[in-house]
C-alpha cells in the first residue's frame, strides 16, 4: 500500500484512533510487532529508550523459547528450528551486551525461563543459553543468583562453571563447599589448590594435591607435575623419585612423569640417570612419541652406548610403529629389510597400508626397480578385478608410475608386451579402457 493510499485512510485521523489501529495490526501479526519495535528502537527518544530494548528482548525470547521448549520436549528440533533459534539469541546477545538499562525484572523474568530450559538440558541448545544467561546478570548479585542455581540444577560441567563464578565473585565459602563437592579430576584438585596458594596455605594446597595424588582415576598429568615442581623448588630429590615410584605403581601417565624425570637428570648433568630416563622413554612412549626418543638417544647418549642398545630400541620401536620403524630403516639403508617386509605384507589399498601412497616402494624404485614393478603389477590386477571407475582410475595411476620405472631403466620394449597383453585380457571392459586411453 503506497503513502498516498494510507494519507487518505488514516490521515485524519488522532492519535488514540491511531494507536488503535496500529494495536489491531500488531495482534494480527508477529511481523507486524517487530516491524513496530524496530521502528521505536531506531526512533526512541532517550525517555523511552531502556523501555524499548525490554520490550525487543521479550520479544525475540518469546520467539526462541517455544522452539527451546520443543527442543527439550523430543531431543532436538529440525534445522531451520535451530537456526531461527540461534538468530533470536544472538540478537538478545547483542542487546545484553550493551549494557542499557534493562531492568533486572526484565531480566530476572526471562533468565528464570531460560534456567528452566538449562535444567532440562536435552534441546542441544544449552550451552548457548548459559552464555546468555551470563550476559542476561550485571551485578554480582545476579550472576551469584545463577551460579545458585546452576550448583543445584546443571550438569557437572555447569557445577563447575558456577564453583568459578564463586570463586571469580569472591564469595570464598561457597567456592570451597562447591569445589570440595565436585573432585573428580587431577584440574579440580589443583584448581582447590591454587585457591589456597592465593590465600598463602602453601600447607593445605599441597595436602589437596596429595589427596588428589590418591583418589584421581584418570590422568595425572598435571599433579604429577605440580608436586614435581614444588619437590624440586625445595631441591627435595628424595620426594621426587618416590613421586616416580607412585607413578610406577599406579600405572598412570607414566610416559608424562618420565619426561620430567628425564629433564630433571639432564639439567643436573647426571648422565647415568639421564641415560635410564631416555631408555624408560622409549619404553613406556606412545607410538607417536618413538622416534622423537630414539633421535634424543641418539643425539643424547655417549656414542658406544648408543651403539650397544641401539638393537634393542629399534626392536621396541618395531612393535610400538611399523612404520617408524621402516622410517628408521630407510634412514640407515637397511632397503632390503624394508622390500622383504612390502612384498610379504602387500596391501594393495596403499592408501592405507604402511606403503601409504607408496611413500617407500617409489623410493625403493631406484635400487630394486624389478622387485617394485611386480608390486605395483600385482597391484593393478588388484584394482582392475575390483570393476568400477574409481579403481580402474588407481589401476591406471599406477601403470603409469609402471611406465616411468621400466623407461627409466630401458626397458621399453617389455613395457610394451606386458601393456599390450594387460588390455588383451582386459579389452571388455570399456570404463577401464576409457581410462587407459588418458595413459
């Protein structure tokens, strides 16, 4: 409807009647009373500004919070749900991040609801309506006023959040009655410790560390670090490797207590224990961490006792990483060993196997160029009896690595007789022939 139209309707008439008829377009449409509140918002005079942003903040809310509901009811909502869902908040986000003056009624009203949505916590949905219910509480009244409820009412995850925010507020007391009740991980205990430590019990914070020393069942990585650190500060060898020894015993993060062990000698410059350490490494590593330790012994120990124990570290790397090991094998020139592996171990999937996009047959190529072309045959036949497009386009991958050896080596003229006989028993099937034809 243009201007001029809407001039000759409702021109004359005064502002109750006005107001009336904008009422009866708002009720008739959701869209409508958006449009209306967005208009207000970029209009407002400064009187009725904060009045405007509450009523905008209600209003994506109500628009949010059936689609959450939903959500929590049956376990998710479809996509377009979901992302109607994420636009209301976010721009409920942007409003709270102002700062205007939005009343704590307001507030207090829509983050009640967004709490009870929280407590439910199977919409998919949660973690972002924590975050706007952070942004939703100004004073620290507020946000004690969520961490109240999320000690009662939240996953452990939000318990936790919520002991930080006592923490963070300084409400002390309910931090530590928080906190003692959630102990479970190795951060827990030395998150508690660090709360001592600020309130100068070096005493007590190392007495938790310790508890958690016993009680932890995952890693203990980070106690096992924090008691190092502070053994070692007081040049306390004797605690150290009685620390070592619990992490024997326990058989928990071995390989993370070692390292430490392992610099603690190194910077001592004690060469016999230095030594232990680096082979315990190698020992208790994981498959990732092998060949980092077996190049420190290499560069790190004397020469003659690399020499002497280096057999039976590449035997533990051997069963730890095919694969570093074949590495280690090709750095040394130990070839042979590697060509009787890939021909008694062949995976003709070499995208996968240890010759993965034959990372060692292509180097192997210049020293055994006869032993890699019948790999690479027996591969091709692989692929080719497999049918479909995408395996007779492998297969012709490698006839053309294939090529390249046998002209490389002059041997032309078998190239061509054994490519002439492969499309012979192959000339029926006209996908691989397409594909042969861009060789």
């Amino acid at each position: 409807m243009d201007e001029a139209t809407l001039k000759r309707l409702i021109g004359n008439l005064d502002k109750e009647e006005l107001i009336k008829v904008i009422g009866v377009l708002v009720n008739a449409s959701e869209e409508a009373g958006q449009e209306l509140l967005d208009y207000c918002q970029k209009y407002a005079t400064e009187e009725n500004k904060n009045f405007v942003i509450e009523k905008q903040l209600k209003q994506h809310w109500k628009k949010a919070y059936p689609i959450i509901q939903s959500s929590n009811m049956y376990g998710g909502c479809s996509e377009s749900e979901e992302n109607d869902a994420y636009y209301e908040m976010s721009i409920m986000d942007d409003l709270l991040e102002k700062k205007n003056g939005i009343t704590w009624e307001v507030r207090k009203e829509i983050l009640d609801e967004l709490l009870e949505c929280v407590a439910e916590d199977n919409s998919g949905f949660t973690d972002y309506i924590v975050d706007l219910a952070l942004n939703m509480c100004y004073a620290k009244e507020e946000v004690i006023y969520l961490a109240d409820f999320l000690i009662v009412h939240g996953n452990s995850y939000y318990k936790n959040l919520a002991s930080s925010i006592y923490r963070e507020v300084g409400e002390g007391q309910k931090y530590l009655a928080s906190k003692k009740a959630q102990l479970k991980y190795g951060s827990d205990y030395l998150d508690l410790a660090s709360y001592y430590e600020e309130q100068g019990k070096q005493e007590i914070a190392l007495q938790i560390v310790l508890e958690g020393l016993k009680k932890v069942d995952g890693r203990l990585d980070e106690i096992y670090e924090y008691l190092y650190k502070f053994y070692k500060s007081k040049n306390d060898e004797a605690a150290i490797i009685a620390l070592y020894q619990t992490a024997l015993s326990k058989k928990k993060s071995i390989d993370y207590i070692t390292e430490l062990l392992y610099e603690y000698y190194k910077e001592k410059r004690d060469y016999s224990k230095h030594k232990d350490m680096l082979l315990n490494l190698v020992q208790c590593s994981g498959s990732r961490d092998v060949k980092k330790w077996y190049t420190r012994c290499k560069e790190e120990l004397l020469e003659h006792d690399f020499i002497k124990i280096e057999k039976s570290i590449l035997g533990i790397i051997k069963e730890k990483n095919l694969s570093v090991y074949y590495d280690i094998c090709m750095e040394k020139g130990k070839t042979e060993e590697v060509l009787v592996y890939l021909k008694e171990h062949q995976q003709c999937n070499s995208w996968y196997g240890l010759d993965d996009n034959h990372r060692y047959s292509k180097v192997l190529a210049d020293e055994y160029p006869q032993e890699i072309v019948e790999l690479y045959w027996k591969e091709v036949k692989h692929y080719t009896s497999l049918g479909k497009k995408a395996n007779y386009r492998r297969a012709v991958s490698i006839l053309r690595k294939i090529r390249q050896i046998m002209e490389k080596n002059k041997w032309t003229e078998d190239w061509n007789k054994q490519y002439q006989q492969f499309i012979n028993e192959n000339r029926r099937k006209r996908l691989l022939i397409e594909e042969l034809e861009k060789l």
